[in-house]
C-alpha cells in the first residue's frame, strides 16, 4: 500500500541514490519476449502472457530510472480525479436534494481545488520527465 507521504510526494528519481535505484530494479523484471518491464509480485507479463523466467533478467539502471519516472508521476493524476469525481457527485447530489446551496459549493470547492492542482501537477511533470 501507498503511504501519504508517497502520494503527496511520489519518488523523486533523480535524487536517488546508486544503492536506492538498485534496490528498485530488483523489484522489477524484464519480460524476455516484448521486453517489458513488469513488477516482481506479477507473475506473467502484462502484455504478452509470458510467464516469469526461472532465472529473472533485472532491468537496466536507465530501465529502472525510465520505469520508476512513468509509475510515479500517475499517482497524482489518479487521486485528482479521484477528487474530481467526489467534486462532481456532491454537487449533483446536492442539486437532486433540494437545489445547489452555499454549502455544496464549498464542500465542492474542498475537492475540486486540490483536484485541480493535482492534474496540473501530475501534467507538468509528465511534460518536464520529472
Ligand atoms: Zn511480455
């Protein structure tokens, strides 16, 4: 499971250390058919059903790196939406129990803000490959 502090403030690849990143690669391998590089509790290939090797060939270290930049900036953009969607269902709710009042909008405004934030965020670093 996730811990807030990795959702708030997801791996920061580049400021890992030689030993942090082998680690990583350890709980990685790469699918020895299309070459994808799969969690290490999967036991197949999400992509070509191919099951894990006997012998796990580990990713490189820029496979790693490259891997680690793609996982963590789509924690963000998930919970965003998360927000968004929360955002959405109070307002409609709201609206079928007895028409949009102060208080719904305030409550809306609680989510939609740091849903706003968080895919503008999660955007930002796709673009920038942080
Ligand atoms: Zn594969």
């Amino acid at each position: 499971m996730l811990s807030l502090k990795e959702i708030v403030n997801p791996t920061n690849v580049k400021k890992m250390t030689e030993a942090e990143i082998e680690i990583e690669m350890k709980k990685l391998w790469k699918c020895t058919r299309c070459h994808k590089i799969i969690e290490i509790e999967e036991d197949m290939c999400w992509d070509c059903d191919t099951k894990k090797p006997e012998k796990i060939e580990y990713p490189s270290r820029e496979e790693t790196i490259k891997y680690l930049k793609k996982t963590g900036s789509s924690v963000p953009f998930w919970l965003g939406v998360s927000f968004l969607v929360i955002a959405g269902y109070v307002l409609f709710k709201g609206h079928l129990r007895r028409g949009i009042e102060t208080f719904d909008l305030i409550f809306t405004g609680l989510f939609l803000v740091p849903a706003v934030i968080l895919i503008i965020y999660s955007a930002f670093r796709k673009i920038r490959g942080m």
